[in-house]
C-alpha cells in the first residue's frame, strides 16, 4: 500500500477531502521528521513509538579496499509497535493467510 492509498482510503472512509487528508498525512510526516531530529521520540498510545535507537562505535571493514573504517556512534530513526497492533496483526486471518 502505498501513501497515495492511504490518502485515497482515509478520504474514503471519512468523506473529507483528498487534498485536505494529504496535508494532514503530510504535517504528520513533517512533525514526526522534525521532533526525531530534535531528539523527540513520538508515543502514540495503541499504535507505537517512533523513537531514536543509539548506534554504538564500530570497526567495519571495506572489502573491496581490505581496510578497516570507524563508524562513530549514531542514531537510527526507529518504530516499535505497541502491544495492541501487534496483537492484531497477530491474529489477523489475512496475514495468516498470506503466510500459509
């Protein structure tokens, strides 16, 4: 499903405007981009957390020039489902269904 889907779909399902749900869609994708950056995680209570995972300092090797680089210690943006999604995904009979 793509974001355009989406859009079409909460379009659908709740009679507003295609245009006013991509700026909606659109000022959330912007929120969540600028808080994480900001160093802000994003709780949203029987969906997730959108928080930023630490990335330790490593030795990674290239291999095609046979030499070590440091990779410094960073931050990944990450999403971590509550326990509600995932029990329904869990018990979902089309993703069971899918995964036969």
């Amino acid at each position: 499903m793509t974001k355009a889907d989406v859009i079409a779909e909460i379009a659908e399902k709740t009679g507003i405007d295609k245009a006013d749900v991509t700026t909606a869609i659109e000022a959330f994708f912007n929120v969540v981009k600028t808080s994480m950056s900001n160093g802000e995680n994003i709780y949203v209570r029987g969906f997730g957390s959108f928080v930023n995972k630490k990335r330790a300092r490593k030795i990674a090797r290239n291999i095609s020039k046979n030499t070590a680089i440091i990779i410094d210690e960073h931050y990944i943006p990450s999403f971590k489902p509550s326990k509600v999604f995932v029990e329904k995904i869990k018990s979902s009979d089309k993703v069971k269904a899918l995964n036969g």
